[in-house]
C-alpha cells in the first residue's frame, strides 16, 4: 500500500508539472524589447527611406535609399515584394575613389513572442562579376543600385517556421500552419527588420592602395495588424 501511494503520488506530480508545463508554453516567453529602429512608411506613391550614416574615421558619409511600390500599409510577410536600395557618398574630398565591394541583406521576422522574433525570412548577396575592377564605382552622382526580390513563402522561412512548431515549447503554434494569419496572431509577429552590410573600399587622393570600412543600415516595416502586437513587446 505505501509503495502503491508512492507512485500514485509520483504520478500525480507528474501530471501536474505536465500541466503547469503547457499553460506556460501556451502562453509564450515574450522576446526582449526591441531596438528602436527608423521605419520605411508611404510617401507619395510607395514606400521610401533615406538614411544618411556618418562613418567612423572617414571624411563622408552613406546615403542610403530604400523605396517601395508595394503599400507598406498592407505589408505582409508571406507576400513577395520587390525593395529598390541604393547606396551614394556625400562630402567625400575630391578625388576620393570608394567601390561597394561586397552588400549582403537580411530580412527578418521581429515579434513579441520570442520563439519567432528574428525568424529570417530570406537574404541576397551582391558583388560585381567578371571584371577586373573591385567593386561598383559610387559618387555622389553615380548610386549603387540594386533590387531585392523578396520571396514570400521562402525555403528558408517554411524550414524556420517547422523548426519552431517542432521545437520544445511551442504548444500554442503546434497546430498551425505557415500562414499571415498565424504569424501574427500567434506569432505575435508586428513587423520586419532590414539589415543591410554595405562593404565599401576606400581610397583617397594621394593613396595607393584602398582601405575597407564595413557599414550596416537597419530599418523596420511594420505588418499589417501588427500594431497590438508591437504595443505588448
């Protein structure tokens, strides 16, 4: 009889912690407060932003532009959406030569709910190809330019995502599919971080050899019916 209270007991611990285990999956760690980041929002007739970045120990600045024709009112994660950057100096003294080797981009989830909050979604990386030159020649005339295509439903976001759903502690997303819907209203997902790593070689009049600076941008765009979502982070 003692040995059978024994296990009754264990058993009923055990449940309990099982229990307990689940309301609190279901109820989600909440991801730390978000970095206070400047927001691509309508202008005119699509989304726009420009971002002047001083340099540390160069004699000019990053002029960053990133612009839109999909309604950043309406933004969704799930969507493929086309964003247009460019990338020019300002201030540079004259004859100063500065190439933009190397841009890699990531475009990532930021959420409320921890197990979400910086799911990646999709990336691009861009270099000049085939030349003997060292990267693309930027003034404050000539911009680099580029276009990220981004996937919606991407490889990497549908694998993230089953990750998640797989993963310990994540009872309330079980169940549920790879949706807009779920990404916010059970992702308490509210918007998407850009980050954008400029590396750029330098060179200035009278230098033989160029020199390299490494420069990040980042920005936010909020998602559609994430508002709430952001007010509780």
């Amino acid at each position: 009889m003692k040995r059978f209270y024994s296990v009754g007991g264990f058993l009923l611990i055990l449940a309990l912690v099982v229990v307990l285990m689940g309301a609190s999956e279901c109820d989600g760690e909440k991801a730390p407060p978000a970095k206070v980041l400047p927001i691509l929002h309508n202008e005119l007739a699509g989304g726009k932003l420009t971002r002047t970045i001083e340099i540390p120990g160069e004699k000019f600045q990053l002029v960053t532009g990133y612009s839109t024709d999909y309604n950043t009112d309406e933004w969704h994660i799930t969507d493929s959406k086309n964003l247009r950057m460019t990338a020019l100096i300002s201030g540079a003294p004259e004859g100063t030569v500065v190439l933009v080797e190397h841009v890699h981009v990531d475009i990532s989830i930021v959420a409320a709910l921890a197990m979400i909050n910086g799911l990646p979604q999709d990336s691009m990386d861009d270099s000049i190809h085939g030349s003997d030159q060292g990267g693309f020649w930027v003034t404050d005339q000539y911009p680099y330019e580029e276009v990220f295509a981004i996937e919606g439903y991407s490889q990497t976001l549908i694998s993230g995502w089953g990750f998640v759903i797989g993963g310990y502690g994540s009872a309330s997303l079980s169940e549920k599919r790879l949706t807009e819907h779920n990404l916010v209203e059970y992702g308490e997902a509210y918007g998407e971080k850009m980050q954008v790593v400029y590396d750029l070689l330098i060179r200035y009049p009278g230098e033989t050899y160029f020199h390299t600076r490494s420069v990040i941008d980042e920005f936010l765009i909020p998602v559609a019916g994430g508002a709430k979502n952001m007010a509780s982070s």
